[in-house]
C-alpha cells in the first residue's frame, strides 16, 4: 500500500504531466494528425488523476446502512 505522500506526489508528478500536454495541445490546428494522439493522453492522466485523488479521498462508511 501507498503512503498518502506517495500518492500525492504522483499526483503531482500526472498534474505536470497534463499541463505540459496541454501546452502542447493549444498551438495545434484541429486537423493535425496529433491532435486525436493527444487528446487520448490527457483522457488517461485525467482518469489516473481523478482515481489517486479518489485513493486519497476515500469515501467512509457503508453504502447500505
């Protein structure tokens, strides 16, 4: 298991990760033939994202009380 610090800072690490797709994204015309590549990269470091920061987060309790 994970330390909540080691998931933070790969957390981090995905954030920086997006940003830096991001920047590349911005300057590109929509028929480029990177654009599709691209953009399924930023899907997935948005779903790895949102599932650590899920891990951290966890919800508590039952679901059924």
């Amino acid at each position: 298991m994970r330390t909540e610090n080691q998931i933070q800072s790969k957390i981090n690490e995905l954030t920086l990760q997006r940003r830096s797709l991001e920047s590349r994204l911005a300057p590109l015309a929509e028929e480029s033939p990177q654009l599709d590549h691209l953009k399924d990269q930023l899907e997935r470091l948005e779903d790895m994202i949102t599932m650590l920061e899920w891990v951290l987060n966890a919800p508590v309790g039952k679901y059924h009380a």
